[in-house]
C-alpha cells in the first residue's frame, strides 16, 4: 500500500458546485495533516492544516477519519479560481512528511 | 517576512553534465527539504536537514546526487552526472518544527523551485 494515495482527478465541475476529495494514508502513528494547492508551474502552497475534530475555513473543510485512515477536503460553492491540483501531505514512517500525486479540480463556468 | 529564495528559476543542461541549485530558507527555520517533483507527480523528499545535520536522505540517489548545508542555513543541492530522468522541478522547503516518527510537523514552505531540463 502506498504510503498516501490520492484519486488523480481530474473532476470537472461547474461554478457554484460542491466538490470532494479524499486521501488514504498508510501510516497509523501520523499525526500531521495537511492539504496543499498547486497552481499549474507553480509551488505547492498551503491551504490549510487538518485536525482531528475537522476544520473549517471559509467554503472549505477539512476532515479526518483516524479509524479508516482517509482524511477529505470538501470545497463549497466552487469558483473558476479553485481550479488547481489538490495535494494531500500526511507523515510518513520516517516521520517526514508525504505528498499525495494529487487530485486536478477544474471549475469551469 | 521573505519567504524561500531558491536559485536559479531555470536550467538547462546536457546529460553527463554537473548542475548546482541554492536555498536560502525563511529565516529563523531549522527544517530545510529538498523534493523533486517530476511532471505530473507529486513532491518526491529527496533530502531533510535539521539545521545541519541529516535527518533523512533515504530518497536521495546518493550515486549521483549529493546536498550540503554547512552553517545550517543556506543549502546547495548538486547532480553529477546528471541524466535525462533528472528532468523536473527542484524545489525547496522550510518549516519551524520537524517531528518524529510520529509527532507533529510544521507546514511547509516552498520557494518557487529550479525547473531543470536534461537534454
């Protein structure tokens, strides 16, 4: 199993639309959790961090299932602006941390 | 606050050659990260200081590649002889907090990454 795996997209969705991705994660001992945005050519950069009772920030939302090993990412209301590929980062066995291949998200008009 | 200055943005070299890459991470960050990130993949960890020390290269294709940083900060990130499959983006992070197997770890920062083409 890889240590995270992540469904490549891509998922073509209309403006105002809900979307979600989930990310599966080997490691049981993880306790870092993070979702990163990455524009086409460009670094990835940090949307935001995931803890265990679930975030929010704004239209996204960030959630963990420690028992299953997933955690999710929930967009709401999806503008063209959201179009990017979505990385999922979690601690490997190392204890370093993991990037997901990513999930591409394209909102179109 | 500056963020992650990486040098130079691009590069293009011919196989067997030698290449060389810079960071200078955010001030005041113990944690420095080398990934390489292959077109269409995620980040790969190629090497991980802690100030100067390593804490892991089990990724880095030590044949060939090899990372220092001396004062721990700045860091250069060498291939030579580079090959066709080194082809990708180099990029390097910063972070406040490294942790164990299994404690917590701070963000990332990323600098804007050295897009490197082996011709």
């Amino acid at each position: 199993r890889k240590e995270v795996e992540q469904d490549p997209g891509p998922f073509n969705v209309p403006e105002g639309a809900t979307v979600a991705f989930n990310c599966t994660y080997s490691n049981s001992a993880s306790q870092s959790f993070f979702w990163y945005r990455q524009d086409c050519r460009k670094e990835p950069k940090l949307l935001m961090s995931v803890y265990s009772s679930g975030n929010e920030d704004g239209r996204f939302t960030a959630q963990l299932n420690r028992a299953s090993q997933y955690i999710s990412l929930l967009i709401r209301d999806s503008k063209l602006s959201d179009s990017a590929t979505y990385l999922c980062v979690v601690t490997g066995s190392q204890g370093n941390l993991i990037f997901g291949k990513g999930t591409k998200l394209s909102v179109k008009p | 606050e500056a963020g992650v200055a990486q040098s130079p943005r691009y590069k293009i070299i011919e196989k067997r050659q030698s290449v060389a890459f810079w960071c200078n991470p955010i001030s005041g960050h113990a944690t420095l990260y080398w990934y390489q990130q292959i077109l269409g993949q995620g980040p790969k960890l190629l090497i991980q200081f802690q100030n100067n020390g390593v804490v892991d290269d089990s990724q880095l294709p030590k044949d060939r590649f090899s990372a220092e940083r001396l004062k721990g900060v700045d860091s250069t990130l060498k291939i030579q002889p580079a090959k066709l499959e080194d082809s990708a983006v180099y990029l390097c992070a910063s972070s406040l907090v490294t942790g164990t197997r299994s404690s917590y770890n701070s963000p990332l920062h990323f600098g804007n990454g050295t897009r490197l083409t082996v011709t």
